[in-house]
C-alpha cells in the first residue's frame, strides 16, 4: 500500500509516545523503592494505570468520535505530559501514583492514534496500515530502555524530563502536521455494553470453537505481564541488575522480537506451520519460566530471556491470527476489542500476581507463578487438538 503524509505523521507520533513510556520504564521499580515501596506497591501503581486505561480508552474514543481526533489526541498528550513532569518532580510515592494515575486516567494515546489511522485508511488496506503500531512499539523499545536505564543512573528525573520532552514533541507534531479526519459528528451516547465489549464477551466466549483460543490468548498475556512486570525485581535479588541492566536487557528482547516478528515469522510459517510454531512459541515460554524458577547463573538468566523473547514473538502473532480466522470477517473488529480488553485485564492482574511473588516468596516463585500461567494455554492447546483428532477420527 502507499502511506499518505498523514501515516508518516502519525507513525513518528506513536514512535515518540513509546519513545516517551520505555524510557521510564527500566528504572520505576527503583525509583519506588527509594520512596520505600515494596514490589508489591509497584504492582499496584503499574495495575492502577493498567485500569484507568481500560475504563478510559472506549471513552476518550467515543468523544472522539464527537468532538474530532486531533482535540482529543492534544488533551490526552497534554496529560501524558503533565504526568511526566509529575514523575520527574516527584520527591514521594504519593506523586508517582499521581504521575500514573494522570496518565492513565486522560492518556489514551494511542487508541486515539489507531482511530486516526482507521480514518486515513481504507478498509482494503487498513490491516496494514495497523502494522504501523507494532513497528513504532518496535523502534521505541530498541531505544527507549538503554537510554533511560543509563541515564536515570544519573539521576531519576533526567529520563522523566525526557520522556516529557518527547510528549511535547507528540503535542507540536498534531497541532501543525495533522488534520481533522472527523468531518461528521457522531452522537456522543455512551453504551456501557458496547463500549465494554460486555455482549461480545457473552457470544464468543460461549462459542466452543473459539472459547478455548480466547482462553489460551488470557494466558499467554497474564504470563508476559506477570514476568515483564517484575522480572526488574528478580534481576536485582538474584544479580545486582539495575537501571541500565534492565534497560539494555529490555532492549536486546526488543531487538530479538524484532528481527523474529519482522524479519523470520514468515519464513518461519511457510517452512513448518502455524501449528507447529504455535506449540514452540508457548514451550519456549513455558521453559524459560521452569528454568527462571530454578537458575542463579547469569548466563543461564540470559537464556531464559532469549526463550521467552522467542516464545512472545511467535506465540501471540500466531494466536492473534488463529483467533481472527474463528471469525468472519464482519467480526474482526468485535473479536479485536475482546483480545484487546483481554490484554488490558493481563495487564491489571499481572503486576500483582507478579510482584506479589517477589514480594512474599523467594525470587524464583515468580517463575513458578508465570510457568503455572503459561501451561494452562499450553494445556488447552493439547486439550483442544486431540479433541479435534478424535472428532476427525469419527
């Protein structure tokens, strides 16, 4: 497909929005800890934003829906900012909280960056144009979190005020470079159930054959957070890692999943099978959890991560792919939002399940808790397949 200037535009708008969030990410944990909060009360700031956004994202979109993307893309930037330069002035672990609470509360940025790209795109093309959000996640991780972690090595605020700084760039690049695509305004009647996907939740996961992969999905998402979320702390009990360690580790599961999912994933596919890739993306994940449990060998640590780099990247494209082609295609968009609300659920409970692990238990029972996750899907999928045979058989 050809991308317009409005793509372009929108494209180094997201890339500056991850840019802005990975750049904090590597150090938050020890930025908390200094205010003395345990891994748990990191659980909770991550979990709270995690929250705010799902209530918020169907909202902001719905306004605008009404009142245009680009004003509600220049408040919901504007709160990313203020957040940041919360965080960076924060001297207690009330105003981390608030930093989080700001952002997740107003900042949907990027749910409002994919209804700009649904406008400028044609339905034809509109798939790839989406793919736009998993490059510019892309190019911001392999950034982000080298830069932060070394710098907050420093001092905490440097990256903070950096990541504002991008945040004001987001804000300038909307105000001059991108037009208004909402011509028509729509009625602005919030729809609790729509909004929620509350309808969808009933029809799909009722469905037999789509339920078990919907079920499958939740555990592979829960699992990412469970260990992306406190894997810091684990680093740091087991290694000594700190802010730059986890920033240049972040950064190298970054780059692996890059050349995985951009470079290798179709090639991959076409030489042994979706099916095949399928069960290998969740053993290596499952592996890498049962060895994390276990290991206190840096070298062995690093292993693991390349595991589980390698089993993301191959598991949730393959279960996204298996889970759209269970509907038709008058349904992509339904079953989009119910793999979304999914993902944003992981992501609520994760960070509590994960950092509660560190906090109660031993540093390896993290492992444990995400290796438990993890072989449900797994479970299923078996479960789900010899079903499937016997059925054939007869």
């Amino acid at each position: 497909m050809e991308y317009k200037k409005e793509h372009i535009t929108i494209f180094v708008i997201m890339i500056t929005e991850v840019l802005g969030f990975s750049l904090i990410l590597p150090f938050l944990p020890y930025y908390v800890e200094n205010f003395g909060a345990s891994p748990l009360t990191y659980g909770l700031i991550l979990a709270s934003f995690s929250f705010l956004q799902l209530i918020s994202s169907p909202i902001m979109g719905k306004l605008s829906d009404h009142y245009g993307r680009r004003p509600m893309l220049f408040f919901s930037q504007l709160s990313t900012l203020i957040s940041f330069i919360i965080l960076g002035l924060s001297n207690s672990l009330w105003m981390v909280f608030l930093s989080r609470i700001v952002d997740g509360l107003l900042g949907s940025n990027m749910t409002l960056a994919q209804a700009y790209i649904s406008d400028i795109s044609t339905k034809k093309n509109r798939s790839r144009a989406f793919g736009l959000v998993g490059v510019a996640f892309g190019i911001g991780f392999l950034i982000g979190p080298a830069i932060g972690g070394t710098l907050a090595r420093i001092d905490y605020s440097i990256p903070s005020f950096i990541a504002a700084g991008f945040s004001f760039i987001t804000i300038i690049t909307t105000y001059f470079f991108l037009p208004e695509t909402v011509k028509k305004k729509k009625d602005i009647r919030f729809d609790f159930k729509k909004a929620f996907h509350i309808n969808e939740f009933r029809k799909y996961f009722h469905n037999k054959k789509i339920s078990s992969k919907l079920y499958q999905f939740f555990s592979y998402t829960l699992t990412h957070s469970i260990y992306v979320t406190a894997f810091a702390y684990f680093a740091n009990l087991k290694f000594g890692f700190r802010e730059n360690d986890v920033g240049f580790l972040l950064t190298y599961i970054g780059l692996l999943s890059i050349i995985l999912r951009g470079v290798l994933l179709g090639k991959l596919i076409d030489y042994f099978g979706e099916f095949k890739l399928r069960y290998a993306g969740v053993i290596c994940i499952f592996s890498g959890m049962i060895m994390l449990s276990f290991l206190d060998n840096v070298v062995l640590f690093y292993i693991t991560m390349t595991l589980f780099a390698a089993g993301s990247g191959l598991a949730m494209p393959l279960l996204a792919g298996e889970i759209s082609r269970q509907v038709d295609e008058d349904e992509q968009g339904a079953i989009s939002g119910i793999r979304s609300s999914l993902r944003s659920m992981s992501q609520i409970i994760g960070p509590l399940i994960g950092n509660a692990m560190i906090n109660f238990f031993y540093p390896g029972s993290l492992g444990i808790a995400a290796g438990i996750v993890i072989f449900i899907a797994l479970f299923l999928m078996i479960k789900e397949d010899f079903l499937t045979n016997i059925n054939h058989s007869f």
